[in-house]
C-alpha cells in the first residue's frame, strides 16, 4: 500500500518544474539588428536572467541566447529587457560589509536590464540576490547607472552617497518637474518609475510602461474538509523489543487554509499555513489472549501544516499542484494506555508532509497528502513510534 502512495505521489510530481513554464510569443534584436519572432520561455523572472531560451516555433530546438549575442528581447505583454555593456556598482549593502569608501565600486558587465519606463527617457533595473541598480537613458546620453550606496565613515556611523539626485537633476530638465521634488527623492522603483514617466509627459512622445500591475489579491483562506486513514505502530524496550501495531482508521479531519501566492514566476509559487483537527481511535488485542490483554491509542490534535505549493497550469483556471512542508502537532491529553505495560503519553515531533491535487475552478480543489514518520513518543527514551496517514482533502476557497 505505502509503495502504491509513493508511486501516486511520483506520477502527480513527475512533470519537470521548469517544463512548466509556458513558450509565449516574443521576439529579439541580433546584433545585426534584424528582428526575430518565435517563442521564448518565460520565466517571470524574479531576478535578471543571465539568458532566454528561443525557439522558432513549437517544433523547433530550443537555443540559448546570452547577452552578448543580441541588443533586446521582448515577450508580448509580459516583459522586455535590454542588453548593454554598462559600468555597475558592485558595493555590498549588507551592514557587516559596508564599504568604508563613498564612491561606487563599478565593474563592467554585459547584461540583460529590465525595461521599466520607455519614451524620451529610458529606466531601467538589474537586480540580483545581492543588488539592486537601476539606469537610466536620454536622447542625449548612452545607460548610466543612477548611484545610491551606504558606506561607514571613520566613525562607524552609516552614511548614504546620494549622487542619483543629482544625476536626475541634470538629465531629466523638464518644466513640469519641480526642482525640490528631487531633493528627498527615495531609490525605489516606484518612485523612479513615477518620476521618469512625468518627465517623458513633458514632450509628444508615447510613455510606455513596462511595470506589471501586481494581482489585486495575494491571500487566500479556504476551509480543508477532509477523510482520513491513518496508522500507528509502537516499540519499546532496550534489550527486549516489544512492538504493537495498531490497525488504520478512517477519520474526519478539518482543516483552515492561508495561502500566499508569491509575486514571480508567473505565480507558480506560494506558501501555506493550515491549522488542522484531527483524530485517530484504535484498540488491539496483544498476546498472551487468554488475559484479554490489549493497548489502546486515543488520539486527537491540531495539526500546523506549513509550506510550500507549486503550481503546474494545464489551463488558467485548472492546474495541477504539488505541497512540500512540515506538520508540527499539539496534542490534547492523548495517551497510549491498555491493562498491559505502561500508560504513555503523546508528544509529537516535526514530521515532513507531502501532497498531490487538482483545482477544478478558483475555488474548489481536491488534495491526497501523506504524512510520515511522526514519533508519538518523543519524550521518551527507550520508546518511539511511527503515526503515519493518508488523506483526501477538499477544499473550498471562501476569502
């Protein structure tokens, strides 16, 4: 039966995480500015890509494109990114690091920058685990990197090099901008995006901004009804192994769902909190029998399940999901007792938790998740167990 599950969970989980990335229409730029359509993955890059994969058409080989090899690369309505050879500040920004020097520390590299704003200024980004930059394009002049950097002076107190300012003060001269609006302006992506898109209002040419709109809603609570069978088997003894198997039950289980669907990766992403009841009841008769010797489990807890869900899209409103987590379990006065041996009580362990499912619509879903090796007797030296259940989830998504 355990080897069936395992194998369900495998056939649920088989299809390549990446795979699942849509091709979408889109184009490049090649170096001798000739512009090729097809289809390019997309990623919604949380982070600047160091390539795209292209490929003529569904049939084609996929190839990857690097930096050096194009000028831009677009995918309709999601993205576009600019490839350029710029100066870039590689100062660390983490406290422990902090440069003791004001000026940036540049470094050339060729890279792929997010477009955010295009018209008769250009804005950028480049962002990485470890950086966040932003430039910015005239008419009048190539990609400059807009300077912010903290640094530590001699007295170890943190300052910050504004230079930024003053750069936007001299490229972005513009009647409708107001001169003291960018003395206390903030290194931020939206507020350069609302201050580049202003400047660009200033003369009759088109303002495009490339900027996603974040989803009006990233938290979801649903409410998790659920059966399920579970199991339970004990050991005890140093020198003498006594075990007792108690048999599987179906229980009702109910469970309260937070998800928070991450903001990249095309929203494949999110994270889950559910506090769950559950229960499991069972009796089982022990040798000798002739004594009526027997052990019994009572059982019942809220479950905190937490973790991660990644979503594989068959259509929009229909995908496929995967749970990966942990269950951390607070008991209610359980025990282990019988007419035989010691009563014990249940105290649980951090147990991983794996699941499988499928959302018929927005708001319904159907789940099958296994939950293995939770020792019911942790505080127990020369004793352990391993509670284990299978469950059928449904859930219903109300907020």
């Amino acid at each position: 039966m355990q080897k069936l599950i395992i194998f369900l969970l495998f056939v649920f989980s088989a299809p390549s995480i990446f795979g699942q990335n849509l091709f979408k229409e889109a184009y490049f730029v090649n170096k001798k500015q000739d512009t090729i359509h097809g289809l390019i993955k997309d990623y919604d890059w949380n982070f600047n890509p160091n390539y795209f994969i292209f490929k003529k058409d569904e049939n084609s080989v996929e190839q990857k494109i690097f930096p050096e090899s194009v000028l831009l690369f677009e995918i309709f309505n999601a993205s576009k990114y600019k490839s350029s050879l710029v100066q870039i500040d590689v100062s660390e920004h983490r406290i422990e690091k902090l440069s003791k020097e004001k000026p940036a520390n540049f470094e050339s590299k060729h890279l792929f920058l997010k477009t955010l704003v295009e018209g008769e200024a250009n804005l950028y980004k480049f962002s990485s685990d470890k950086l966040i930059r932003y430039f910015i394009e005239t008419s009048e002049s190539g990609i400059e990197q807009l300077v912010y950097k903290k640094y530590v002076n001699n007295n170890s107190e943190i300052l910050e090099n504004n230079r930024f300012r003053q750069q936007l003060l001299l490229k972005l001269d513009c009647e409708n901008l107001k001169k003291y609006s960018l003395k206390n302006i903030k290194y931020r992506q939206k507020t350069l995006v609302k201050l580049v898109s202003n400047y660009n209002s200033c003369f009759e040419v088109s303002n495009k901004n490339y900027v996603a709109k974040k989803a009006k809603k990233a938290f979801f609570v649903s409410i998790n009804p659920g059966v399920q069978m579970a199991s339970l088997s004990t050991e005890s003894g140093r020198n003498v192994k006594s075990k007792t198997e108690f048999d599987a039950e179906y229980t009702f289980r109910l469970g309260l769902e937070v998800e928070y669907i991450l903001p990249f990766n095309n929203k494949k992403w999110s994270l889950i909190f559910e506090p769950a009841y559950q229960y499991y009841s069972s009796r089982v008769s022990v040798e000798p029998d002739f004594l009526d010797s027997y052990r019994e489990v009572d059982y019942q807890s809220i479950e905190l399940n937490f973790g991660v869900r990644y979503y594989m899209f068959l259509n929009k409103s229909q995908p496929i999901f995967i749970n990966l987590g942990l269950s951390q379990d607070i008991d209610f006065n359980s025990e282990i007792t019988g007419n035989i041996e010691a009563i014990l009580d249940i105290k649980s362990a951090l147990n991983p938790l794996v699941g499988a499912g499928f959302k018929f619509n927005e708001t319904m879903s159907l789940e099958l998740r296994y939950q293995i090796n939770r020792d019911l007797l942790t505080k127990y030296v020369s004793r352990n167990s391993d509670y284990r259940s299978l469950a059928l989830i449904f859930s219903y998504r109300f907020m």
